[in-house]
C-alpha cells in the first residue's frame, strides 16, 4: 500500500496546474487569431474583387473621357454652318452650349476617375498591409499544433493526478485502517 501510496503522489506532482493555464490561454489566443487570420483573408479577397470591379469603371470612365475629348476637338474645328457631332444647323450659341455641357461632362467622369483612382490607391495600401499581417499571424500560428499537442498531454497529466488524488484518498483510508487495526493489535485474535 506505502508504494501505491508513493506513486500515486509522484502522479499528482507530475500535473503542473501553473503551466496548464499558461498553455491554455496561449492556444486560446492562438485560436482566436487564426479566426482574426481567416477573417483578415476574406476582407483582404473582397478587396481584390473591389479593386477589380472599380478598375473596370476607371476604365470605362478612360474611354468615355478619351471619347469626349474628341468630340470637344470636333467642336472646337467646327466651321461651318452645321455640328460635326448631330448634323443640326450650328448657331454660336448652339456650339456654346453643347461646349459647356461636353465639358461638364467630361469634367463629372474626371471626378469620378479620381473618386474610383483614390479609392484604388487606398484598397491597395489596406489591402498590402493586412496581407503583411496575415503573414505575420501565419509565423505565429506554426505553434499551434505544437501549443496544442502539449496542452492535450498537460490535460492528460491533469486528468490522471485528479483520479490518483481520488485512488490516493481511498488508499491512505486503507493505510490508515491498517495502521489503527495494529495499534490497537486487534488482528488474527483467534491465533493469539
């Protein structure tokens, strides 16, 4: 009974409750950041999709103030009696007009070039820095599955002090039911 007595202690001590938490609460947070990864990820991927839909508009917008331009250069060499652009009778108050108004709309795409360019820029930037941090939670992350092993085999050390702790209750009630019974020498009475 004193060597099962024994063993059972050394189980007990071999559970280190301190380092359980320790590691515990560093898988914890290990977990929680490659959720925060996997999130990042996914924004970062709605970007690029972004930046693509709006890289098309920017080219769009290119071509329409390419057009405009042209039709702006059509009108400033008019010089007769008719619109180069609709065939209509071209007064200077008619050219005037269609002028103005080309230039306020090539002026609308030039601003919207801009509100989409800066937007780009600014997916790009966001979008460099959260793969810049993706990459370092990915350095971090390669100790999970160690972290996690070693968690496992402490909650094992754990579990097995928690049922010596429980075998050691009932073996030192023996040990000490052995120890009364020869104090009191209130064994094998019939041999004696």
């Amino acid at each position: 009974i004193v060597t099962t007595i024994e063993n059972l202690q050394r189980q007990i001590e071999l559970a280190d409750s301190d380092e359980l938490e320790k590691v515990k609460a560093e898988v914890t947070r290990l977990q929680a950041l490659e959720t925060q990864r996997e999130a990042t990820t996914q924004a970062i991927q709605h970007m690029k999709e972004e930046r693509a839909g709006l890289h098309a508009t920017v080219e769009n917008l290119i071509a329409e103030g390419t057009g405009m331009n042209e039709r702006l250069d059509s009108l400033g060499k008019a010089d007769g009696a008719t619109c180069p652009l609709c065939g209509e009778p071209l007064t200077d108050a008619h050219l005037n007009k269609l002028v103005e108004q080309l230039t306020q709309e090539r002026d609308d795409k030039r601003n919207e070039y801009l509100k989409y360019k800066g937007r780009i820029t600014e997916i790009d930037k966001d979008s460099k820095q959260s793969q810049k941090q993706v990459e370092a939670w990915g350095t971090q992350l390669k100790e999970l599955p160690r972290l996690q092993q070693r968690y496992g085999r402490l909650e094992q050390q754990a579990a097995d002090a928690q049922a010596a702790s429980d075998e050691l209750i009932i073996e030192q009630a023996r040990l000490d039911q052995l120890d009364a019974t020869l104090k009191t020498e209130t064994y094998g009475e019939e041999l004696r």
